[in-house]
C-alpha cells in the first residue's frame, strides 16, 4: 500500500470519527485490474478501504452535484478546479464540502497499457513512482510508467489541488511537462475540408452511450438537450449528423468550464478521443481572455459576463 | 450428429461452401479492439481473442433499425401509409461467435419470439437466416462468469456448429440440420481429437473461477428482493450511462419512433438504456423509475429476478462480463448479484 493511500485512510477514519463529514468520497480497490471504483465510506471501517492509484481516472467532483449533507473529497489539480466551478455555478456549496486535496501522480491509460499485449490475458497491474508491473496469464512484464500516463495528464497544468481544506501527502511537481497548446494544435494547422474529414473520423465509432456526458461534472443539466423531446433537437439513431451534433454541442457547453480532467476520455468504451474539442476551446478561452477554468473562487467566468472590449471571436 | 475435423489450414474451404448461400462475419483485430467484419473465404481468421468488444447482439437487433417507412405527405392519397421494409436479402454467417454470445440469442428468442401472436418480425427474420458457427473459449478472461449462468465455453445452445480450436487442428460439431449440412463433406474425427476436446472443455471450465449465486434470489418473492437493503448502495457510483446496456448481449430495451425529411418518413427503432431516466418519463410528467437507484435496480432485477419468472427460469444473462469490463465506474454484475443473494438480516 503507498503512502497516500494509508494517510488518506487515517484522515476519512478521523473526519468519519469526529463527525466533521457524513461520508468520505473517494475510491476503492476495483474488481478488475486497471479499474478502481468510486467509493463512498460512511463509516471509519469503510474509510479503511480506500486506496490511491494511478487508475483512480473518474471525476470525483461529478458526484457532489444534488448530493446531501456534508461530504469530504478526494480532489486532485484537475478535480479541485472542477469542484471550483461547481461553487462558482451554484451546483455546491463551500461550506457542505470538505476538499482532502492531493497531488496527482499522472494517472495512467489503461487502454495504452492493454495495447502492448494484444493477444494476452492481463489480471494484475501494480505501481510504484517508477514502474507498472503487468501480470497475465504466463507472463510478466514492467514497463516505464511515465510512458503511459493518460494523454490529458502529460500536459496538466495543476496536479495539486488549488483548493483545499487539508492536503493530504506533500504538494509535488505543478505541471505533467507536455504542451498542451499542442492537443489544438493539429485542428488549427487544418484547412476546412481536412478538419471535417479528421473530424468525422475522429467520431466515426460513437455508439453515443453518453458515459462521457454523464461522467463529466460539468454535465448536471436536469434536461440535456440531447435527451430534450418537445421539441427534440437531437434524433435517436445512429444518423452522423445526430452523433456530430451531439459531439459539437457538448464540447461547446463546456467552453470555459473545461479543466481538462480526461475523465470523459477514460471512460468512453470504444476510445473516442474527445478531448482533441474540448482542448481547443480550452485554448482559446485562455487566449481570448486569459482565463483558466477553476483557479480561484473570485474570477467570473468569461462567457457569463459582457465586457466592452471582449475580443471578437466570431470575426 | 458425429463431430468432424478439420485442418486449420483449410478453415477457407469450410467457409467457401459456407459462404456460396452466405454473407460471412467474423471477430477481426482492430488496433487494440475485436470487432465484428465482413470477411471473405480467404482472410485469416482470428482464433486468439477473448471475445468481441462489442456482442453480436446488432446482427438479429440492430442499434438503429428501420421498421417501416413512408411518403410524408398527408395531402397525397398514398402518403402517410406505412411500407414495409424487405426482410434480410441474403443469408449471414457468423464464424467465430463465442457460445456465450449465441446463448444470448437463444434467451432473447425467448423474448422476441415469446408466442406466434407477438413474434417480433424484424427479430426473427434475421435469426432463421443467420448460420451461426461457434468458437469453443480456450482461455476465458478474469471477467467471464458463463459456468454460474447456464452457460460455459463450450456451451452449444444457438449454435448450429461448434469449433474446437485444437492447434493446427479444429474439432467441429455440427449442432443442427444446417450445421450438418454445411460439414457433411469433412472426415469424422478421430477418438484423439475428440478427447483433446473434452479435456480443454474441462480445462476452460475450471479457469472460470468467479461467479454469481442465484438461490436467495430465486427462493425470495419478487417484493423481498426489490427491498433488499444492498439496494441502497450499489447506484452510488453508477452514472447511469448506456455502456454496460448496449455492451450486452442480452439487454433489449428500445425505443420507436418516426423521423421526416422533407417527403420522406421513417419509423425507426433504436436501442434504449433502462439506466437513462428518459425511458420510462411519462408524459404526465411522472416517472416510476425516477431515481439512479430504482434505475440501477431494474437491471439486475429484470435480468436476475424478473426474466426467470417470466421466462421459465431463463437468466437475462450469459456471464461474458463486458458490462464489467467497460463500465466506467467499475460496477461489477458478480458482485451486485452475490449481493442481491446475501441474506437479508432484520
Ligand atoms: S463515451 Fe464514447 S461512445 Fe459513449 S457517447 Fe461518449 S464518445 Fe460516444
Ligand atoms: S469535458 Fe472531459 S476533460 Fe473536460 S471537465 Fe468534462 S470530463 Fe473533464
Ligand atoms: S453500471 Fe456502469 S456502465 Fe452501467 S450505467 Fe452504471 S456507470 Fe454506466
Ligand atoms: S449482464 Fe453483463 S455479464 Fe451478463 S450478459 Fe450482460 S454484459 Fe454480459
């Protein structure tokens, strides 16, 4: 067991004990390996079961929205910031939620790890800062863990949590070292035609399960316009244009919003990469008006106020 | 029906009777995937995958199906009059189809084609002209439960053939009369390969070390496990999305409904999630399955409880464990059922 994970265990038990929280939401050992499970521990003998991983790849943020009474959170860099916005869209309030922040390791792609061995059975996967032991049927192997971070989680700007009401473990390295201006960057060397096509392709096996909707904390519409009937705005089939609508629309609600968490990417089963949209927008919020989303509690965000001298996008 | 044998090497000629009455679909490799394709006589076929990403379920229940279709113009006398579409237009093969997946077609028969008067059309068509050739498993996955559920690796119901894949050899079962008719040509098998079979079924079995127990549940009655206290936790960190329905072979909600373009209309039907809130909204605005938990709750009551009731015991499940595989928060079916099954203490 690594150290985060014990110490995160002896603060739920105490806030559990103390009756600071009703529940501690974080993770638990999953059932299959890559996979831990959100987990929500009511009792300091359920806190007892919580770890840290590197496969902890939901957002934990997602599941304060609507949720009573007091809960503690585990929030690292991207999940604080979600959490940040929640605060700051009415959705949460401060005062019923107790943020254990944390720094992220960088979580890891499960789905980059199963590639390198396509033909064989894995049924064990563990971690330590350095290395991924994979264990399957009749074989063994340890690869190098910083070569299969989640993509999202090379180019983190905040691994540590920006807001926090304890800190759990040692504030650690700020950024993941890539670039992430560069997830933009191959929409914005396109000509119109390309970027469709790519952009077609890029969507082309969309079962529109809508896991990345419902796993993202910023997604807490009571009606969302693709489940909307009277009118309905969105068709039931598999119709590209309903899939391409869906896909065009969600990315854009989430200008402004987006902390680039990846939780959507990690969640999708036929591995869409969504993010290519949201990591545009994202660049351009922060061009347009040197914004991030879900660093403090004060700054609004940009597309809920008119400023006379806002940039002129559309032009 | 003797089983027969085959070289590996000459699987092509197999498929090449098969494939003169038959459109042919296999499991191929995609990157890191398994996906179903169109094959032809000649390709390779994979013999070393678990199973297909996503089931074969679309073949006989497409994710969007058209029912009818018709001239969307009220003022035209033959507008507005439902057309019917043209059945299958030739026969399919499916090779290589895991017995847990061909399972899963025999219990959705069960459901689709429950009694001459309310036999799904659309359902049936597709199922009498599908030849379905099976794949014994060889190595079950960490996820697979098929022994707890009816079900097991070398499980024959649904299948009209069954290959054994012993090496450079393939041990094949012809099930039924088309089954037989398609091997008739191939030479019996020695008593060897037959026993080779038998061993790897056994050796396959006793890999499949996980599983449900169902005996609680089926002895409580319908209210007592619909009030079961486990309940309270299990929807905690679902999300209620439609992954763990449309990955599985055996869940079969849909929605109907009529599109129009300018003169033309459609009556389509799609797959549906009874984890979406949506599916049973009422237009009174009421809805009885209006929480994550009474949504959560019917898809293991309905596949665990509700279907054997109805359906003379048949489980709405087969044990190939995608839903756990691919569900985003790791809600894992054995553990919800064996959960279902403790023992509820006052
Ligand atoms: S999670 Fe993937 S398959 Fe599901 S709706 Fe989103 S992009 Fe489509
Ligand atoms: S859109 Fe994706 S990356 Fe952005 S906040 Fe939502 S889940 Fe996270
Ligand atoms: S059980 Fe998992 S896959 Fe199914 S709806 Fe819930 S979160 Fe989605
Ligand atoms: S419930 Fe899960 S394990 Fe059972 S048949 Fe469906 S997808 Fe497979």
């Amino acid at each position: 067991m690594n150290d985060i994970t014990q110490q995160i265990r002896t603060t739920a038990r105490r806030l559990l004990e103390e009756k600071t929280v009703d529940c501690v939401i974080g993770y638990r050992k999953g059932t299959v390996p890559m996979q831990e499970e959100p987990y929500f521990a009511y009792s300091p003998e359920e806190a007892d079961t919580l770890v840290w991983t590197g496969f902890c790849v939901n957002n934990l943020a997602n599941f304060l929205i609507k949720r009573p009474g007091r809960n503690a959170i585990l929030a690292q860099g991207c999940v604080s910031r979600n959490i940040v916005g929640l605060i700051k869209e009415n959705q949460v309030q401060r005062e019923n939620v107790y943020i254990l922040g944390v720094h992220s390791p960088g979580m890891l792609d499960a789905e980059k790890i199963k590639a390198q061995f396509p033909d064989r059975v894995i049924t064990k996967v563990t971690e330590d800062e350095q290395e991924i032991l994979v264990q399957g049927w009749g074989f063994e192997e340890r690869l190098e863990r910083k070569k299969f971070k989640r993509n999202n989680c090379f180019t983190c700007t905040h691994r540590n949590a920006v807001l926090y009401d304890e800190f759990i473990g040692e504030q650690g390295p700020g950024t993941g070292g890539g670039n992430i201006d560069k997830v933009a960057a191959p929409w914005e060397a396109m000509d119109s035609d390309s970027r469709w096509a790519a952009f077609e392709d890029a969507f082309k096996d969309c079962i529109r399960c809508y896991a990345c909707r419902n796993v993202c904390p910023l997604c807490y519409c009571d009606v969302c316009f693709v489940d909307e009937n009277n009118p309905q705005w969105v068709g039931k089939s598999q119709l590209d244009a309903d899939i391409y609508t869906f896909h065009i629309l969600r990315a854009f609600h989430c200008a402004g919003r987006c902390t680039d968490c990846g939780a959507c990417e990690s969640a999708c089963p036929v591995g869409i990469k969504m993010r290519t949209l949201t990591g545009k927008l994202e660049k351009d919020i922060r061009e347009f008006y040197d914004y991030q989303p879900g660093l403090d509690l004060e700054t609004p965000p940009p597309l809920t106020l008119y400023r006379p001298n806002d940039p002129d996008v559309a032009g | 029906m003797p089983e027969k044998i085959l070289q590996k090497e000459d699987a092509k000629d197999l498929l090449r009777v098969c494939s003169r009455e038959h459109e042919l679909f296999a499991p191929v490799r995609d990157g890191s995937r398994i996906i179903w394709s169109p094959v032809a006589p000649d390709d390779r076929l994979e013999f070393e995958f678990s199973n297909t990403d996503l089931s074969p379920k679309g073949f006989m229940f497409p994710q969007t199906e058209r029912l009818m279709h018709f001239k969307n113009r009220p003022e035209d006398p033959q507008g507005m009059i439902m057309e019917q579409e043209a059945g299958l237009s030739r026969p399919r093969a499916l090779v290589n189809i895991r017995p847990c997946d061909a399972k899963a077609f025999a219990v959705l028969d069960l459901v689709f084609e429950r009694d001459a008067s309310s036999t799904d059309v659309y359902w049936k068509d597709k199922r009498e002209n599908t030849l379905l050739i099976g794949l014994a498993c060889k190595h079950p996955c960490p996820t697979c439960f098929c022994t707890s559920v009816n079900c097991g690796p070398h499980h024959e119901e649904g299948l009209d053939v069954l290959l054994v894949d012993l090496d450079n050899r393939l041990l094949v079962k012809p099930l039924t009369a088309s089954g037989e008719k398609l091997t008739a040509d191939l030479p019996d098998a020695g008593q060897a390969d037959i026993d080779q079979a038998a061993e790897q079924k056994q050796e396959a079995e006793a890999a499949i070390t996980s599983g449900v127990s169902l005996d609680s549940i089926a002895s409580r009655t319908v209210l007592e496990e619909y009030e079961h206290p486990c309940f309270e936790r299990i929807f905690e960190s679902c999300i209620n999305c439609g992954t763990c329905t449309y990955f599985c072979p055996t869940c079969h909600c849909f929605d109907i409904q009529d599109e129009t373009q300018e003169d033309y209309g459609r009556r389509i039907r799609t797959w549906d999630s009874c984890m979406s809130w949506l599916f049973t909204h009422h237009t009174s605005g009421h809805n009885p399955r209006g929480t994550k938990k009474d949504r959560v709750r019917q898809r293991f009551m309905h596949k665990f409880k509700y279907m054997p009731i109805k359906l003379d015991g048949a489980i709405g499940c087969v044990g190939c464990g995608r839903c756990t595989s691919k569900c985003p928060v790791n809600i894992d079916v054995r553990s919800v059922v064996n959960r279902m099954n403790e023992s509820i203490s006052e």
